[in-house]
C-alpha cells in the first residue's frame, strides 16, 4: 500500500512549568525540610507557601515508622554512605496538585471547512507540559488514504472468478477457508480457490493486509507508509521536544500520553463503510476522527515513535488487546519482554487511564506472565533521526 499524502499544515507550540523568580518563594507549594539531630531524632519542618509568601511552619519530630522510611529512602538513593553532616538538611519535594498532570484534561476540535479536514490537539504529557497541535488534511487525500484500507469479499471474489474457464472449472475445484487470525477471528472468513491463493495475497497486501495460514493485518508494513505521511508531524513534535531538552524517555511518554489522552477509545467493528478493516485504523485516520481502539492507537504511537528515535517496537497481541514494547533503556521496576535478544519496555496507548511507560494493566499483566500471547516485530529498523 503506498502512500497517499501528507498533512497540509502542521503547527505545534508548547506551554512549560516555568520557575517563578518574582518572589521568595515558589507560588503555592509546601516545602518540607528534614534534619537529622546528633541524637538520631528527625525534626521535619513543614513550610506552606501561597503566592510566594510563607504564610505558615509547622515543625515536628518523625515517629519511628516515618523514620525508619525516611532513612531506607535514603539508602536507596546511595546517600546513606555519607556522613549525617552532608544530609542534615533535605528537602523533600512536593508536587503541587494544580500541577499534577493526571488531574488536567485533554482538550480537542476536529472539523471540516472548505475542503479540509482539520485536527486541533491540546494535551498535557507526564511532566505537566501543555503541548498544543494543529494540523489539516485535503478531503480528497483523505479520502484516497483511507480507501487504501480494508477490502470486501465482492472484491475477492471478482479478483478469483473474472476468467470464463476459472468460473466453469469452480464447482469442481478444491477451495480453502481462511478465518482472520486476530482478537476478531469468528467475524470474518474467506472461500477462495486454491488456484487464486496467490493474487489473493498480492490483492491484500495492497490492501493492508497478511493471508498465509490466517489473514491479519499487516502492521509492520502500514507502519512503514504511514511513517512517510506522519513524518512531518512526527518531525515537528521531535524538535519540540528537542528546543526543551526531553530526554528520549520523556519524548516517548509525551507520545504516550497523546495517545493514550488526546485521541478517545473507542472499541472498532471488524468491518467499517462495508469494508472489512479488522478493527483496525489507520494512524492518519485516527488523529482525522480523534478516536481509536488498542489496535489504533497502537499504530498510531508506533508510527510516531518510528520517527523519533532509534527505537525499535513490537507489537504484543493478547485476547482482546494489543498493547506494544519499545526499546529504551528500562528502569528498576518496569515491565519488560525479552523477544530476540533484545529487552523491550512495555506500554498501553489504548488509555483512557494514564498509564506511563514502564507499567501495564493488570490483565495485560496476567497474560504476559502466563505466555498467553503473541509478538510481532512492528518496526524493526534502526532509523537516524537528522533532527
């Protein structure tokens, strides 16, 4: 399946949490300081600050359970070793709730008008920053993209029984059955002679789509197409990231959290306008509608991530859901697979619920442990990124 087009225009601004200089103290924030006496005693000193002013202290000694995870906290950031003197006085940092960015909410308008369809996106990532984007899309392009998707069985069979001799030898000749091989498998089946397998195949990987033992979407592939029409999206977006200093990590849960918040679940028919799709979307098309299941928004985060990086992403189908792994460098308590040598971090775009690189959902959690599920390499290139 080649690709049809890219987005006309693209725009993309950022709004940070900046530090306030203009007074002593950060706006309306409690500021926690510890201190460790001679004796072995913690006094915590507890300063509530609003508009930049210390308006209340409060100062108070820790209980031996406060202590005891106070100082094992400690430990555990290698600060133990050092002399009590060097850790006399530390703050612990408090995240202020107007800034928790699980409590801000996605904001989006799509639209049509004179000709174009336009997407504007407002979301916030995992470190609180606004990031706004907008971009359109020519109905035409639009709608030979989306026509490049999907087939239906009239198509297959007009493909298989054009030729006269073909048609008169049907009734004699042996055909095979082929279901669709993914979370929708008793939705879909195909009867096509076995003389016809071949430009059945040929017609469907056109199409999008993979028929060996099962037919299924050819992910991997329409990864590739849509990388080229998502490139300048996914371009514009690095580079933001890039002027603010994201950290791959960073630039990769900011994508997530587009995905997973920006973009509605929505749960997707196996066939869409009489075309047999899989229940599945492509990325385009699902930025277009604002909306999309796991196997979308999938898609769509691998798309993207494919042209941020060198990052490899697979693909992990378990019953009903679809979830993917990236290979960045993991942290302590992630959720990992291993798949060919390579250690890849586990993710959910399907969202609503925020859930950051590194932690999947408990059901997806069970499946995994207990090898119910299967890998497919979705982008598997090692991509350089002049950016």
């Amino acid at each position: 399946m080649q690709p049809a087009c890219a987005f006309d225009s693209i725009s993309f601004s950022m709004q940070t949490k900046e530090k306030d200089t203009s007074a002593k103290y950060p706006k309306n924030c409690r500021r926690i300081i510890r201190k460790i006496n001679a004796n072995g005693s913690i006094l915590e000193t507890a300063m509530t600050i609003k508009n930049g002013r210390l308006i209340k202290t409060e100062k108070r000694f820790l209980t031996n359970k406060e202590k005891a995870e106070f100082l094992s906290e400690l430990k555990r950031q290698g600060l133990s070793a050092k002399a009590q003197s060097q850790w006399e006085t530390i703050e612990v940092p408090v995240v202020r709730k107007q800034e928790n960015s699980a409590t801000q909410k996605p904001k989006k308008e799509l639209y049509t008008e004179r000709g174009k369809k336009y997407a504007q996106y407002t979301f916030y990532d995992y470190k609180g920053n606004e990031i706004h984007a907008e971009f359109s899309m020519s109905e035409d392009d639009y709608s030979y993209y989306v026509s490049k998707f999907g087939y239906t069985n009239k198509e297959i069979e007009k493909l298989c029984y054009t030729d006269k001799q073909l048609r008169a030898k049907q009734k004699a000749e042996k055909k095979r059955k082929i279901k669709s091989k993914r979370r929708r498998a008793k939705e879909h089946t195909l009867s096509i002679p076995v003389s016809c397998e071949d430009k059945t195949k040929r017609f469907l990987r056109a199409r999008g789509f993979i028929m060996n033992d099962s037919i299924y979407p050819d992910i991997t592939n329409l990864v590739e197409n849509d990388r080229h029409i998502l490139k300048i999206l996914a371009s514009e977006l690095n580079g933001t990231f890039n002027r603010h200093k994201y950290t791959d990590r960073e630039k990769i849960e900011a994508l997530l959290a587009f995905v997973q918040t920006a973009v509605d679940y929505k749960a997707l028919p196996a066939s869409e306008n009489g075309k047999y799709t899989g229940g599945l979307r492509l990325s385009a098309d699902t930025l277009i509608r604002g909306e999309g299941d796991c196997d979308a928004k999938s898609l769509l985060l691998a798309v993207l991530i494919a042209e941020t990086g060198y990052f490899k992403v697979i693909g992990i189908d378990i019953n009903k859901h679809y979830l993917i792994g990236v290979t960045m460098p993991a942290k302590e308590k992630d959720e990992t697979l291993e798949y060919k040598g390579e250690t890849y971090v586990l993710m959910e775009p399907a969202g609503p619920a925020r859930i950051p690189a590194g932690a999947i959902g408990i059901f997806s959690k069970q499946e995994i442990k207990h090898k119910r599920y299967g890998v497919e390499q979705i982008h598997g290139r090692w991509y350089v990124n002049n950016i």
